[in-house]
C-alpha cells in the first residue's frame, strides 16, 4: 500500500515512522519534519489525509506531540477518518468498527517498540463487514454531504 505520514517535528518515533512501515512491504509519501514541507501540525497532517482523499495514498499515518492536533487536521478532510491510537488495541478497533483510514500517532506517548504493536495491528486489520458497523460508516459518509 502506499502510506502517506506527515510529522510536525522530529521528537519521539518520527524519525523511524517509515522505515518501520517500509519494513512492513509499504510506499511511503513523506509530508512535514520529515521533509522540507511546511511542518505545522496543521498543515501536514491535512496534507496527508488529503492525500488519502485524492487516492493518492491508501492510508496515512500522522504525528504531532499529542496525536489530537494531527487527529483534527486530518479529520477536516472529507472522506478521512482519522483515529488517535495510543495502543494495538485500540488501533485495530479503529479499522475494524470505524474503517478508520489515517491512524494519528502522539509523539509524546509511543515508543518504538508500541509503535510497532500499533503499526502491526493498523495494518492487520479491516473494516468490519457487520450491517451496523457499515452504517454507521455511510452515516459518517452522509454527514459530509
């Protein structure tokens, strides 16, 4: 799949972000501190969930000190819907009851070694083929309409 991540700084798991996804076989599409872009957290995090938008990428994962501020930028962007993860748990819930498809990463609170547990069950998952799971997603779908 092709990942788009952005990261409004450097700190924490930023600078492994995608050499741990290329390791899991995906193409990586690079927005904010990790590249010369603008690197705000609203920018590049809106960056990359458009990114998802457009079909440019399949999924994206964004970053910033807290995750929330990544979270809400990338939730502006019709057809997003972005989930703050702060565990594996959590991250695989989040593709299968909310077909989430930008996973919002804090900076503060993931190591390397959750990172990889979060990323592992991210991209495990799938949305869920339960009749009210589905509505609920076309509800979402119909809300930005």
């Amino acid at each position: 799949m092709r990942i788009s991540i952005a990261s409004d700084s450097l700190d924490g798991v930023a600078p492994i972000l995608a050499s741990e996804i290329e390791k899991r076989g995906h193409t990586v599409i690079p927005h904010g501190a990790v590249t010369d872009e603008r690197a705000d957290w609203a920018w590049c995090c809106s960056r990359a969930a458009e990114d998802v938008a457009s079909g440019a990428a399949d999924q994206a994962v964004v970053c910033c000190w807290t995750g929330t501020g990544a979270s809400i930028a990338a939730n502006k962007v019709p057809g997003v819907r972005a989930a703050l993860c702060v565990d594996a748990a959590t991250a695989a819930g989040a593709r299968r009851w909310n077909d989430a498809n930008v996973l919002a990463i804090s900076l503060r609170l993931t190591s390397a070694p959750l990172l990889a547990e979060i990323l592992d069950a991210w991209f495990a998952g799938s949305p869920s083929s339960e009749e009210g799971d589905q509505a609920n997603i076309a509800y979402l779908s119909e809300m930005e309409n």
